[in-house]
C-alpha cells in the first residue's frame, strides 16, 4: 500500500474562549484512503474539518493538507480539497449540466477545461441518461453523483464528504460506495463523517472523537475485535456513552 | 384489535404513484417500523395514519376508527412527529417543553418527572435555557422528539425522527420508544436507516410505494437464503474480480477492509483451498457473516426485478 501522507495533524487544538473544541488532535491520513470521522453532536468532528480546510485558524499545534501547511497556506490547500455536504447544494433548477458549468466556473476552470472535466466525470460518476433533466427530479440516488462530481471538478486530491449516503436506497448506496472505492483507487484521499455506524462500516479506518479529542482509531474490523463487539456502533456506544449510561438509572 | 389497520392504500401525487396499494395491519402494543429510502412513500402513509391526507383509494382505521371520518377522536388519541417538526425559535428548550407540555394537558406531577426523564435521555439538560434556533441540526432533531414524547398518547406515530442524531442519543431514543411501547403505547415509526429495524417489533420494508418485506427483524434475516462470508486478502480489488467470476457466488460488495461475497450454496473448505491456491495467496481468511437487513433488502428487491 501506498504510504504517502495526504493528512497531517500533530497536537492540532482549538479554543474557543475556554472551551477547547479541538484537543491535541494527531492524526496521519494516507493517500488512497478511506478515512471516517465519527463522534457525537459536538464531539468537535466540524471544527477539525474546518481547520484541515483552511477555513478556521488552529490555537495550537501543526498540521498539512496536500503537503501544505494549514497554518501559511489556506488558499492552496482550497485548491486541492472537495466538499460535498450532506445536502449537496445543488441548483434545483438548473439541469445537471448546466449545474456542472456553473461549479467549474466557481472553481475558475476554463470552459475548455470544464467541458474535458465533464466528459470525464460524466462517465466517471455514471451521468449519462440525466445530462438535461433538471437537477430537482433526478432520483436521490443521482443527486448524490452530481453533488460528487462537482465536488471533484478540480480534480483535488482530497474529498470531504458530510455522511454523503444520508437517506439513498440501499442499491444506490452501495453502488455509491463503489465509486468512492474506484475513486480513491486512482490516488485520492476521502474524509468521510458520518453518525450512521453502517456507513462506517465501509471505511478503510475510523477515527473516533469525543469531547475534542481522538479517543479510537483503527480499522473496523480491528476495532470489532480490540472492543469484542460485533458492530461499530457497540463500540463507539461502549467508548463513548458507557460511563454516561450506567449513570443514567 | 389492531391499533392500525391499512386496506389497499392508494396515493398519487398528480402523474407519481406515491403508495400503490399497501395493506398492513399493526397490532395493539407494537412498536412497528416502517423501514425504506426516500421517495418510498413512508411520509405518505404516516401522514394519512394522522388524518392529515385523505386516501385515493382504500381504508385507513386507527384504533378502530376510519381516518376519513373521524378526524377530530383520532387526533385525540395520537401523537405524531413530523420530519420538519416546528419548535418555537424564540423559546428555550426548556419552554418548549413546557409549552407542548401545557398543549398535551399533561398532569403537573407527571410533567417534572417526565421533563427530568427526557433531559437524561437527550442529554439536553446544559442546554435548557438556550433558545431552541440557537441549536444545532442534532439537538432540534431530539428537542422535537422530547416535545413529542412529553404525553403518552395511545398511538405514537414519528417520521424520521432519528435523522441527523448521533447514535449514542439514538440508542437512549430507542430505549425510550421501548419502554413507551412496554407501558402500553403503539408506535409507528418511519427511518431510512436499514439497522435501526432491528429495534422494531415488525417491519414493512418500503420500496417504491411498495411493501416487498413484512415479519420480525429476526424471521426477515433468517429467511435470507445464501451464505455470507467476510473475506481478507491482501489486494481486496483483485480478490473481488477473481470472486465475482465464480459460477457459485450470488453477490460481492467491497466493506472497507473486507469483502462481502453471498455463495448460492455453503463453499467447503476444498473450495477454499481451491481458491486460496487460486488467488496466488491473496485470500487470506473468511469468516462467516450473519446478514443483516440491508441484506435482506437488497435480495427482496433483486427478486422483485
């Protein structure tokens, strides 16, 4: 496997006032990977992301994104990074590729460009029969391709997906989760947060953050066997709730 | 008596066949899941369950009574939580809870006990004097799902009410459905996410407008017909391409550091050392795999097709 590292972080924290959302984070992400982020409501999953993308200053510690620091470089790491959110943030009423021009324009590409990057992701990302339907009736399923099209027009190395699978059928989902596997098999890097435990069950690792800091990370299967629990969701529940939950009765 | 009791429903929405004909019969007592994506008409069917849409054709009874014709005695008995519950952005949580309180006319030596037992479960309580708009996406999801179980209605009807939570408060929120259930409650709830079936009762897989499963969790899983196995190798890829060639496997899928594959029938261990030898040591190990309900959908709908 390719051990180069496209996600760095070394005791990364953040403050805001006295709380510290982000604790002494360390975490090393390889290119190729699947990397899932999981952690409860205000665990501080949202604030570290921001941080990776340049869009929130740390307080303390180191950390680099496509070899850029994220301190010095924001704008370059912009450039190399995708997001896709969990409610895509597509034009409804523009048709799949009008959505695509209008996403390559954001991203500064030219219209050549933009018209080879199409053609690519088109076929890439399975487009075709829905090129001129509009955005709006286009299944659930195929919203979900486009939202990740767009977010790889730039071609960046790095993709951010917020629990990207929220609500599909399981025969899209699955087929979605190929494509990420095809995807990061040509060399890119994929951030995935998720509270749906299943969904984790695809990543090739997962991190798990509670109260700032990263308190389990490893394969699924290693930490199934590390926590004897036979799903991920027993052993974020066991890591994360156990104490709180024998104090509840 | 069933609590709910659905004969041949039909809703279209204009030219969409929103539910094609579903019957379905929930008993008294039951917490009963609804369990399929979106666009698979589960809003639909609750939302008539609650009187609020009137069938194209068919009959929806609530504990006995027609949904058409009795609005007002149903709505009485019935709590309902909608996708996009309204909260009062203005108010604190706490308010809130009081003010659904005072609307349910729940019993004030009822009402502290109730308040107290809701802010454990939602983990709420830090934040009750914060205004319910300055909350984020998660917290609404369970201060809508607190104001809706502030009463114990006869008939509990929820849509989605697990969206967006984390699953630490999914689990206490499906620890309180049970014991709603367990104090005598029916309750019919709607998800996307195919393991939260196995904390149901019954389920009606949805599909399409469609019921294509109907049973416990645990009859659907034992009804699914093919072998499973958890396979590990070296170049998972690869081990994929060689397994889906194989005349006896039915279905593989890629698990991040492991491969699913579904046999037509048990392989024995000379198949495995066939294909171990085959692989040119890339299939290192395989357990046995229980499926689970996304599975079982899957398979449904495969057979549909």
């Amino acid at each position: 496997m390719n051990r180069q590292i496209s996600v760095y972080t070394d005791q990364l924290t953040r403050r805001f006032g006295k709380f510290v959302a982000v604790d002494g984070v360390s975490i090393s992400v390889y290119r190729g990977e699947i990397f899932g982020f999981l952690g409860a409501n205000g665990a501080g999953k949202t604030t570290l992301i921001r941080m990776l993308c340049g869009l929130l200053k740390p307080s303390g510690g180191e950390g680099s994104v496509a070899g850029f620091d994220i301190k010095e470089k924001s704008e370059q790491i912009k450039k190399r990074i995708g997001y896709m959110s969990q409610r895509f943030s597509l034009y409804a009423d523009l048709t799949v590729t009008e959505n695509i021009h209008f996403y390559g324009a954001i991203y500064g590409l030219a219209k050549e460009e933009i018209r080879q990057r199409e053609e690519e992701l088109v076929s890439q990302v399975g487009l075709d029969p829905y090129m001129n339907q509009m955005t709006k009736d286009l299944p659930l399923g195929i919203k979900q391709r486009l939202a990740l099209g767009c977010a790889m027009l730039h071609n960046p190395p790095i993709l951010f997906l917020d629990e990207p699978t929220s609500g599909v059928d399981p025969q899209a989902r699955r087929g979605f989760w190929n494509l990420l596997y095809e995807t990061v098999q040509t060399g890119k890097t994929i951030f995935v947060t998720t509270h749906y435990m299943d969904e984790a069950e695809y990543c090739h690792r997962v991190s798990i953050m509670d109260q700032g800091k990263i308190i389990e990370m490893g394969s699924p299967s290693q930490l199934k066997e590390s926590h004897k629990k036979s799903t991920i969701q027993d052993v974020f529940i066991a890591l994360v709730g156990g104490e709180k939950t024998d104090q509840k009765e | 008596m069933n609590a709910i009791k659905i004969t041949n429903f039909h809703k279209n929405y204009n030219s969409v066949e929103a539910v094609k004909g579903i019957d379905l019969a929930v008993n008294s007592g039951e917490l009963f899941g609804i369990i399929g994506p979106d666009g698979a008409g589960k809003t639909t069917l609750t939302r008539a369950v609650c009187t609020l849409l009137v069938p194209d054709d068919g009959t929806i009874f609530v504990d006995g009574k027609d949904v058409v014709q009795n609005v007002a005695r149903i709505r009485a008995i019935l709590g309902y939580m909608p996708q996009r519950f309204s909260l009062y952005p203005d108010l604190s949580v706490e308010q809130n809870l009081r003010f659904f309180a005072d609307l349910f006319q729940v019993p004030a030596q009822e009402r502290e006990e109730r308040l107290a037992k809701l802010f454990r479960f939602s983990r709420l309580e830090p934040f009750k004097k914060r205004k319910a708009e300055a909350l984020s996406g998660g917290m609404k999801q369970k201060l809508a799902l607190s104001c809706a179980l502030i009463h114990t209605p006869k008939i509990l009807v929820l849509d989605e009410p697990t969206l967006g939570v984390d699953p630490l408060s999914r689990q206490e929120f499906w620890q309180i459905l049970h014991k709603i259930r367990d104090e005598g409650s029916t309750i019919l709830v709607t998800t996307s996410y195919m393991d939260e079936a196995e904390q149901c009762d019954r389920v009606a897989l949805f599909f399409k407008g469609e019921i294509v499963g109907l049973d416990t969790p645990e009859n659907l899983k034992n009804h699914y017909p093919f072998p499973i196995y958890k396979i590990y190798g070296g170049d998972l890829r690869g081990l994929k391409s060689f397994f889906d060639t194989l005349n006896t496997v039915h279905t593989s899928q890629l698990f991040g550091d492991a491969l699913h594959v579904s046999f037509a029938e048990e392989p024995s261990l000379t198949d495995w050392k066939a294909w171990q030898a085959k692989s040119g040591g890339n299939l290192q190990r395989w357990v046995h795999h229980s499926p689970s309900i996304e599975d079982v959908f899957l398979e449904l709908l495969r057979e549909q097709t």
